[in-house]
C-alpha cells in the first residue's frame, strides 16, 4: 500500500491534512522540524529514507509575508531550497511530491490569474515561492504544484483569528477593501489533497495547478462575512494605501481555478460554508 510522507505538522495546512489524510487509507506520517527541518538537508535526507513514501506533501513554508522582507535568507531556504531538496530526495526515493504554492507569485494587476500567465512577484515571499515552484519541478517531475490564496482555519495565524482577536477590544475595524482574491480554508484544501495523492502516485495530472474557495472578494467582504449573523465591530473600508506594510501584495491574486476542475474534477469549494465550520469549531 502506498506510504505518504507530510511535512509541517503544526500549520495550517499540516493540522487538516493530519485529520484529512486517514480518508485515503493509507498509512502516512506527519513531520515537523527539527526531524524534518527545511533548512537541514541532512535531516530531509534522513527523514524521507526513513520513512520510505510513494508521495510526500510538503505544507511546511515561511508564511510571514511582511517579515520576508528582512528574513530574505530564511525565506528562501524555507520556501524555495529546501523544497528543492525534499522534492529531490523524493525522486531519488521513487516519490512523486505535492507542494503548494501562492496568489504572490503574480503582480496583482489583472486576475483571475491562470497556470500560464507571466508571473511577477511584488514581495519576497511571493518571489521565495516562486523559486520553490520552479526547484520543485526541476528536481521531480512527478510533482503537483497547488497555488492557492488566504488560508484560514480555526487553527494557526490567519485574518479570521486576527478579526476575531481584534473585534474583542475594539468597536471599529479597518479593513483593505481593494484587494480581491479568495478566502481557501485548510481543510478544504486537505480534501483536495486526498484527491490528488491517488492520482499523483498513478501517474496522472503532474504539473501546476490553482485551487481556492469561491467566490472572489475582499479582505473587507471577508470581514462582513466573519461577523454576519452575530455582534461585531463597524467595519470601515479602506484602500492599500490607508494600511502601509513592508511587503506589497497584489491587487487581484484572483486565480482561475478551471484547470483542476477539468483535469482532475476537483470543484472549487465554498468558502462561506468554510467559514461556518471553522466558526463551529472555534466556539466549541
Ligand atoms: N497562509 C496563507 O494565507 C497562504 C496563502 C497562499 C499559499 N499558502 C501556502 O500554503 C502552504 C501552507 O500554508 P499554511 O498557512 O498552512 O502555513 P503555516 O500555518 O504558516 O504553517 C507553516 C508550517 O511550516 C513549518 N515550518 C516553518 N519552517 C520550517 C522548517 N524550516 N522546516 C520544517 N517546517 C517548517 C511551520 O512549523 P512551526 O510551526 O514549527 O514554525 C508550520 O508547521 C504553504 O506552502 C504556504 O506558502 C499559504
């Protein structure tokens, strides 16, 4: 039976795939540094040999997009060599690898972005993933490339969380009402991943794909949607340039999800109903 291997056990992503993942019925391991340290090739090497996996699932990233901005080493050790490394150590282990990948690859001018259209990162995070695209389909070609945008769940570091924890000391909240892209939550990104992982290992589908939620919106639509139905703070729009930031993210990271519809049947989930479960999860 087919074995996967998942690094970044303490995200996201990691946390929905570790729930997700039974569903396969597969046997699989989830990592985290230091056993699996993206920044240790030592430790990629050891681990992957260890654990022997037909396909690995690498939800370990750098995702602080502003801090990137200082951290330009780590960022690319993080997000772009050492995915290298890891989609590396897989083919030399006859492994396929799924990786994700992000809406700041592209420059925000005018989505919905395709697989195919130019890519031009504005930030260092954005432009430390693409690097890893490109090490991660040069170092195996049995690979799945899913870029996705504004991951949230009722676990980790994401707007949801930051709206809820802010809306408990304050009666008015500023939010970006310029940026459009699609909220995707984890664990309709890990539903995907079961998906894929049979016909990643099959041989079928490699390459790069988009998969969010739908429908598009912005940080300010996402925020009306976190308090609809409940007390919540007065939400003021505002532009981009009312809220500075050291890294500058695109406009429209809209990204056209069609591909993975027709190439492998995987519908772009609803994101609102997404957002109902984390809520349910989070007053639990
Ligand atoms: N978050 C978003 O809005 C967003 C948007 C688009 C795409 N993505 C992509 O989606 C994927 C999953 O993101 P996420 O939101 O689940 O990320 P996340 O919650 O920030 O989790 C990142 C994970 O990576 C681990 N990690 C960091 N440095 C590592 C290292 N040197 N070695 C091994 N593991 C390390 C972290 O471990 P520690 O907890 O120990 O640091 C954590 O488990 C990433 O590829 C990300 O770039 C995310």
């Amino acid at each position: 039976m087919p074995r996967i291997l998942v690094v970044g056990r303490t995200g996201q992503v990691g946390t929905a795939l570790e729930a997700a993942l039974p569903a396969t019925g597969w046997p699989f391991v989830v990592m985290e540094a230091p056993a699996l340290d993206l920044t240790d090739a030592g430790s990629i090497e050891a681990a992957v040999a260890t654990a022997r996996p037909d396909v690995v699932v690498n939800a370990a990233a750098y995702t602080a997009v502003d801090a990137a901005e200082s951290q330009v080493e780590l960022a690319y050790a993080i997000n772009a060599r050492g995915p290298g490394l890891l989609a590396a150590a897989a083919a030399q282990a006859g492994a396929a690898i799924l990786h994700f990948s992000t809406d700041y690859v592209f420059n925000g001018t005018r989505g919905p972005w395709r697989e195919d259209d130019a890519t031009e990162p504005l930030g260092v995070y954005g432009a430390s993933k693409l690097a890893g695209e490109h090490a991660v389909a040069a170092a195996n070609p049995r690979h799945i490339i899913l870029r996705t945008s504004w991951v949230c769940s009722a676990t980790g570091h994401n707007f949801l969380k930051t709206m809820l924890r802010l809306a408990e000391t304050r009666a008015e909240l500023r939010v970006v009402a310029d940026q459009w892209g699609a909220p995707t939550f984890a664990d309709d990104l890990a539903d995907a991943v079961v998906r894929l992982v049979p016909r990643l290992v099959a041989g079928e589908g490699h390459g790069l794909f988009h998969f969010t939620g739908a429908p598009w919106t912005s940080w300010h639509g996402f925020a009306e949607a976190i308090f609809t139905g409940r007390a919540g703070p007065r939400l003021v729009p505002i532009t981009t340039a009312d809220y500075p930031t050291p890294a500058q993210r695109p406009a429209d990271g809209r990204l056209d999800c069609g591909r993975i519809a027709r190439v492998h049947g995987i519908a772009q989930p609803d994101w609102i109903a997404g957002l109902g479960r984390a809520m349910a999860a989070l007053s639990r």
